[in-house]
C-alpha cells in the first residue's frame, strides 16, 4: 500500500483539478511499488495513466527492454568513501543522500529531497564516478544515457527518444545520468546551432523540469560555459569537481594502496610528485597497473622498477 501522505495528496490534487500534480503523485506510487516489487500494481497504475495510443510512454515495467538502446542499466558498486572529495563536495553529497534516506521525513513536513545535480569538471574529476556512488549510498538503479542511441540524423527523433528516457526514469526510482551533458544542452542563442537542436534542448530542460523528486538526475560537463543560460536554473546543487593538488593526489594514492592491498612501488607522497598534473581516473589506472604487473611477475617482481615504469608512460602519453 502506498504511503498515506502519497494518497492524501492525490485526493487533493483531484480534488483540486490540479492535473499535472495528480499525474506527478501516481508516478511516485507506482515508483514506490516498483521498489517494493510490487509490479503487478505497478504495471495497472501505468496502463491507467497512459493514454491509449501514446508513443514513447515506457512505464510498464517490461518495457526495461525497449529502451535498451537508449539507457545503459548499470549496478552502483562504488562508495562514497572510496572517493577524493573535497570537504565542501563531500558535505554537499552527504546532505543530498540523507534528504533522499529520510524522504519520509520531509514529506511529513510538506517538503521534497533535491533531486537535480550538476558536476562540473575536466575529464578523470570523477564525475561519473560520484554519480553512481550517490546511486549506491541511495540504493537506487543506476541509469546511463546512451548519447549513441538517443542523438539521431533525422529531425524531431532525438527529441522523442529523450522523451521516452524520461517518462520510462518518472515512474522509478532511480539516479539517470547523463554524461557530457554540454554535448546535448548547448546554448540555444548560438547562432551556428539549428533549430532542430534548439527544440532537442527545449524538449530536455522541460523533461528535467518534470521529474519527480523520486528520480535523482545527475548531469556532468567538462566545458559548463557551453550549457544553455536556462539549464542552470534546473539544477538544485551545482558541485565542482577539479584535478587534486599534489597533497591530495597522495591521499588518494594512500587511500588506493590499502584498496589494492599492497605496495606501489613508491611511497604515495612520491608517486604523486612525480605525476604533476594527473587525474583522480589516471591515479587509479596506475595505481592498478602498478600492482597487476607486480602479482604476475611474483615472486621476484621488482615494485619500484614496474613504479617507475608506468611513470615513464605517463609522462609520453600525457606530453608526447
């Protein structure tokens, strides 16, 4: 049965001929039945609200399989305590995952969790990262948007397949994600832009605009001065996420080789003075290479050469 507070708003909202909010109420039952397993209740709720002949409204719960090529459905493993977050980054997720673990709370009070994120960054900040560490700290499935299968060369189908990511993510809880989000929210007052992308970025903000508070969506982007004026107002917590210093390349590096369970080669304090410059992504694939390389060539495996080694490509790759 669904929550009582969830009902007595639904009444109201009919009461009140408030469509929108009524409409907005049922997707969060039905996405509080999902979560309870509950899909035979789940599925009849959403036939109810779906008008007949509607294109693109997934929200049975067997139409997972028609979105396939727009959604990746991935499963949450990494926690918030395995990343390198600044204090103000850290507090901020912190807040985000408790308002969404004490939901009920708030309700009581009439209030709703914030529910749209924005990370800033360069490429390897770990934004995709933070993102499914919010989906495991929430324990909600986590949803990948495939750019590959949504952008299309034919006019208004990107549109409808965003539509169709959207009203299948309104009736579950879950955190969707969309990476490189400047790639499909550009400003719309570029005058190189078409119409077609115009109305794309039109038809996304007002999506975002309708998500219930039960879908935490997550946006990350490496160049946010390319994002439209308008998306910024979407988003209730903006977080910026930047290459660690030297200090904090090492406590991570430290924090890496008791994940890894063992030695790198190099004191982490080393190792960082040594990758000037590198990500939190680069830190860890060298982390992980150093200590692969050091398992198969056990037992005589020299660390610091194999160190030393995975520096050395560093450095050419980085600086050709």
């Amino acid at each position: 049965m669904a929550r009582a507070d969830l009902l007595v708003d639904l009444v109201d909202a009919e009461h009140r001929g408030d469509k929108q909010r009524f409409r907005t109420l049922v997707e969060a039952i039905i996405a509080e039945e999902r979560s309870k397993q509950h899909h035979l209740v789940a599925d009849r709720l959403s036939e109810i609200i779906t008008p007949v002949g509607s294109s693109g409204l997934l929200a049975r719960d067997e139409s997972s399989s028609r979105v396939g090529d727009l959604l990746f459905d991935l499963v949450p493993k990494r926690r918030i305590d395995s990343l390198q977050l600044k204090p103000l980054v850290r507090r901020a997720v912190d807040e985000l995952v408790e308002e969404h673990k004490r939901v009920d709370l708030l309700r009581s009070y009439g209030l709703e969790p914030r529910s749209r994120v924005l990370l800033d960054g360069p490429p390897g900040s770990g934004k995709t990262t933070l993102a499914e560490a919010i989906a495991c700290e929430t324990m909600l499935p986590f949803y990948v948007v495939r750019y590959e299968g949504v952008v299309s060369s034919f006019l208004g189908e990107t549109a409808s397949r965003l539509d169709a990511i959207f009203d299948f993510a309104r009736t579950r809880r879950c955190v969707l994600f969309l990476d490189e989000f400047d790639s499909i929210a550009k400003e719309r007052s570029d005058l190189h832009e078409t119409g077609e992308i115009k109305r794309v970025v039109s038809t996304l903000l007002l999506q975002i605009d309708r998500l219930p508070a039960h879908v935490v969506v997550v946006c990350s982007t490496n160049h946010s001065e390319l994002l439209d004026r308008a998306a910024w107002r979407r988003f209730q917590l903006r977080l910026e996420l930047r290459a660690p210093t030297r200090t904090e390349a090492a406590d991570f590096l430290e924090r890496l080789r008791h994940r890894l369970g063992g030695d790198l080669g190099l004191a982490p304090r080393t190792l960082a003075d040594k990758l000037p410059g590198a990500s939190y992504a680069e830190l860890e694939q060298i982390a992980a290479d150093i200590r692969r390389r050091l398992v198969l060539e056990l037992p005589g495996g020299d660390a610091a050469k194999i160190a030393r080694s995975r520096i050395e490509q560093w450095r050419t790759q980085a600086h050709p």
